[in-house]
C-alpha cells in the first residue's frame, strides 16, 4: 500500500502574554458539526490553497474561521512545530504557528465554540493532532502531569 500524500495545514496557536512577555492561556476552538471529528477541540486552521504559504493560510483562515485578523511580523506570528497525522480520513501535515497578536472581535463564524485554556485543559474531548501541542506547551513551561483530560473519564 502506498503512503499517503500529506494534505497541507495551517495551524494557529493564539497565545496571550502577560505584560512581561510571559507565554499565558491559549486558545482552542471546536469542530462544526458535519465535519469530521465534529465537537472535538483543536487549535484553529486550515488547509493551504495551491500557491498559499503557511502564514498566507493561518491568515485567512483564521479570518473565515474566528473572524480576526492576524498581525504581522515575527512579534505577532512564529512558525513553531510541523507534525503529520494520519487519520483514517486523511494524512495531514501541521504547520503550528505561534500567534500573538491579532485585531477584531472573535466570531465564531462555523457556530463553533471557543475557550481560553491553560494546562491541563479541562475542554474534552481533544482531538488527536492537538495532544502533541499540549505536550510542547508542558516541556516549555515546565508543567508536569497530565495535560488533557480523557473523554471516556
């Protein structure tokens, strides 16, 4: 069986920080319904279009997604991590990015829901893909324990 193509995806980790610069909550959304995984908490994104770099993507789709727009420069935007997942629908190809700043009020334009969240999250249940960012926040801010709640719990 051959592998799988990955499908490209821009993924947006809204982060605020503190007056010091202190990395704080973070923010995590849930699919819409008639989507794959619908109800499940992940950070928000999207497929890139033909031609689209990753910050091209995040931008627009946090836009059509949250209904805000992401600022520029390496202060309000910061490639992070990439991990591919391979789902039964699709493989994928994360491209985490640190966002920072952003303007505009949060609309949740999938009729998804939104939530601030520190570790561990208390939202459930967390998709797949999202389980590795909750770890990378837990090695850079020195958490120990578990990071997420299981759904079955």
């Amino acid at each position: 069986m051959s592998e799988r193509t990955p499908v490209e995806v821009a993924v947006g980790v809204l982060i605020e920080r503190d007056a010091a610069g202190h990395e704080g909550r973070f923010l995590l959304t849930s699919r819409p319904e008639g989507k794959v995984y619908a109800g499940y908490w992940e950070f928000p994104g999207g497929k890139l279009e033909a031609g689209e770099s990753v910050e091209d993507a995040l931008r627009r789709e946090l836009h059509e997604e949250l209904g805000i727009t992401i600022g520029h420069g390496p202060d309000a935007v910061q490639p992070w991590q990439q991990l591919v997942m391979d789902y039964p629908h699709a493989r994928v190809r994360l491209h985490f990015c640190k966002v920072f700043a952003w303007t505009g009020a949060f609309e949740m334009r999938e009729a998804q829901q939104m939530a601030w969240q520190t570790l561990p999250v208390a939202v459930v249940p967390v998709l797949p893909g999202t389980i590795p960012v909750l770890q990378w926040f837990a090695e850079e801010r020195g958490h120990t324990g578990p990071t997420h709640r299981d759904a079955s719990v």
